[in-house]
C-alpha cells in the first residue's frame, strides 16, 4: 500500500493540517460553489443537449454543440465571444494564434509584466532566430518589469501615451520565475489606468493556470483577449487536448480566420468527436480547480512546518493561480521529492524520472508527470530546471485525496532541509 511508504511523522502532521487550514479550504470551496453555479447557468441557459455531442467530421460545418460550447466559454471568461478548438494544441500554440492573428508588420507589442514564459521567447523572437517568429515578421516587441510584484504604473502609463502602441500583454501566472502571480484586483486595477490614456491599445491577458482560482476572470475586468489552454484549468482533466481564445468580438473574428481562412472564420473546424469531453470538461474544472487549490496549499503548509523558508505562495497568502513553488534548497531533494510526485501517479508511477534536456527550455529539466492527458497541469505534475536554488514548480491534482497522498510520498524522499 502506497501509505505504508510514507513517513508516520509526516501523516501526523498532515492529520494536523486538517484543522488548522479548514479556513482556507472553506474559502476555496465557496469560490467552486460560485464559479459552478455560473458555469452550471450557462448550461441551462444554452439548451445544451445531447445531440451537442455528436461528431461532426470533415469540414466540420453546422456543429450546433460547437456553439454551444463557445458561447458558454465565452459567458465564463466575461467576454463577447470564444474560439475554443482541439486544432488549438497548447497554451502556447493558443498565444501565438493570437498574437500573430492581432499583430501585423510595424506594429508594437509590449509585455507590462517582464520577459514571458521560456516557451514564448522564441516564438516572439527574443531568442533564436525562427522565420516564424513575431519579431521576424516586423512585429517590434518591448517589456516593462515588474516592481516589487507589481506594475511599474508610472512607466506603463507614460510608454501607453505615445499611442504607437498596438497590444498589451499580461501574463497573469509566474511562468518559471519569482514574482509573484498577479491577481484579478491588481489586473482590473491596471486596465483601468490603461483606459485613461489609451482607448484602443488592445489587452490581452494569458490566463494559463489563473482560470477559476478566482471569482472573477480577465474578461470581467476589461481585457479584450483571453487565452489559455484545455489541458490546464477549464479542461477539468477530461479534455484530452485543445485550447480557447476569448474576448471581443471582433477581435476572435480575426483570430478564427488566422485559424482557418478568410473568409470562413468560426465556420469550419470539425470536432473529433470531442465535444462531449469538452462540456464535461468546463463542466467538471470548478471541482478540478478546487481539488487542486487545496493540494497547493497543503503542500506550502507542510513544507514550511518542515522548515523550507521558500515557499510561494505562502500557504496562508491569496492565490490567483494553481502553481505552487518548493524551493528545496539541494539537487538531491528537488530529484528525490520529483521522483515522489511520479512514483504516486497513477500513470507511468514506474517511470524513475531524471534531470534531461527539454526543447523550448534553457536548462536541464526534472519533470514527473504521470497524467491520463500527456502533459496535463490541472493532473498534479512538477518540474523545474535543474539550476540553484533548485525551485520545483508543482501544479494541479484531480481529487484532494490523490494530491495529498502523492504530495506525502514525495516529501518521504527528502532526506535533509
């Protein structure tokens, strides 16, 4: 039995957690009753039906249930319209459909929260030298930092007056760094200083990890553009591969015909026979998020009783996101604890993972990932680059029970603080 490799101290300690943290968790449960009840409403109000389910092949005209489904996404995500397809691969496929649907030659982006995910660089062109990139076809990029995990306002607002300014992105989650993910209130806060000297910049906020940890989503807030990927939150850990692009109308036009044609936009686009894993999907992610919440802060808690200093979020601290940073402090720990992770899925748990090259990444990563969707975050999953101070980046988790368990398992593996 997998309980009977886990420390005794460590079960006693995780029996204490239980009352200690029953605040924290009744917070997390209510945010789940709140976004089920909005996603369950749009069910109801969208007549969804079985015959939404069924598959539409080929060119994939007059797929009612792929209306449907992009209606309630849309309503989801506070938008006026959503593009949700399994031809949309990952978060970053999802982003670069967007952003090389919105931008054209000489036109300016700028990223208001420093450099973006590793994965993005090449694909803006601040790295490599790919004939695909943005910055190869004529797209200028430039960033402003973050200060103090905060929007350096005074710069943002003064490069917006220029008015040459064409998108602004916001990535709302960490991606692999020490900020901090920003949260609904600090993202409404800026879009609406944003709106005071420039009307027509268009916002695009990359949602990858942030959906329904909060009350609120990007759309809500004035974003014109939301992206993220099925494989993480608002898949739920049923949708086996997809991703969404929402916001203005007239923005998601543009992106559609990036997708398909001129001409043909949302029209086209069959649905492998994914439609029904894609209602359940959205329809489960409230609960997938809550199960992963709550693994997230069990495992801060109990990494900072067992004296790790590093850990972020606190397990006490206001979350925006699932990810969960450990910085565990030796090369031996962040393998060993990583190998725990996967030693407890209910995949691949056989697979004794090692730190190895990955593309799109700078360094030597240590992954576990023993998912039933092949690289699924909202399934738990860890991975972090082999560098000092040796900082896992840990997500996700189908049910609490799961999450705990493998978090106990990992923590085993440890051998020194």
């Amino acid at each position: 039995m997998l309980i009977d490799q886990i420390d005794k101290n460590l079960l006693d300690l995780a029996n204490q957690s239980d009352e200690i943290l029953k605040d924290i968790y009744k917070e997390i449960d209510d945010i789940c009753f709140y976004n089920s009840n909005r996603i369950l409403s749009s069910f109801i109000e969208n007549n969804v039906s079985y015959s939404d389910f069924s598959d539409i092949n080929g060119y994939g005209n007059y797929d009612e249930g792929r209306d449907k489904l992009e209606k309630i996404f849309s309503t989801v995500l506070g938008c006026e319209d959503a593009l949700v397809r399994p031809q949309i691969m990952s978060g970053t496929n999802a982003l670069y459909l967007a952003l090389s649907a919105l931008l054209k030659y000489g036109d300016t982006m700028i990223s208001i929260t420093g450099a973006p995910y590793d994965s993005l660089q090449e694909m803006i062109g601040i790295i490599g030298n790919s004939s695909q990139s943005l910055k190869a076809n004529g797209v200028s990029y430039q960033q402003i930092d973050l200060i103090d995990n905060d929007f350096d306002e005074k710069t943002i607002l003064s490069r917006l007056k220029e008015n040459n300014v064409k998108l602004v992105e916001i990535q709302r989650s960490r991606g692999y760094s020490s900020r901090l993910s920003l949260t609904m209130d600090k993202i409404e806060r800026i879009i609406k200083k944003i709106r005071t000297v420039n009307k027509d910049v268009i916002i695009m906020v990359d949602n990858c990890y942030g959906e329904l940890v909060e009350k609120k989503e990007p759309g809500h807030v004035g974003a014109n553009v939301v992206v993220g990927s099925l494989m993480k939150n608002l898949g739920g850990g049923i949708a086996p591969t997809g991703g969404y692009i929402a916001g203005d109308k007239e923005l998601i036009h543009m992106v559609a015909e990036r997708l398909t044609s001129p001409g043909i936009g949302k029209e086209l686009g069959a649905n492998f026979n994914l439609n029904n894993a894609f209602f359940k999907g959205i329809f489960m992610a409230p609960n997938a998020v809550r199960s992963a919440l709550k693994t997230a802060v069990f495992s801060s808690y109990m990494l900072e009783k067992l004296g790790f200093k590093n850990v972020s979020p606190k397990y006490n601290e206001k979350r925006t996101d699932i990810i969960q940073t450990l910085e565990l402090s030796t090369k031996d720990n962040l393998v060993n604890f990583t190998q725990g992770i996967q030693e407890a899925s209910p995949i691949d748990s056989f697979v004794k993972v090692m730190p190895a090259p990955m593309p799109g990444y700078p360094f030597d990563e240590v992954m576990a990932s023993g998912s039933f969707t092949q690289g699924s975050t909202i399934e738990l999953s860890a991975d972090a680059p082999v560098v000092p101070p040796y900082t896992l980046y840990m997500q996700g988790a189908l049910s609490f029970e799961y999450g705990k368990l493998s978090i106990l398992l990992a923590l085993s593996k440890i051998k020194e603080v």
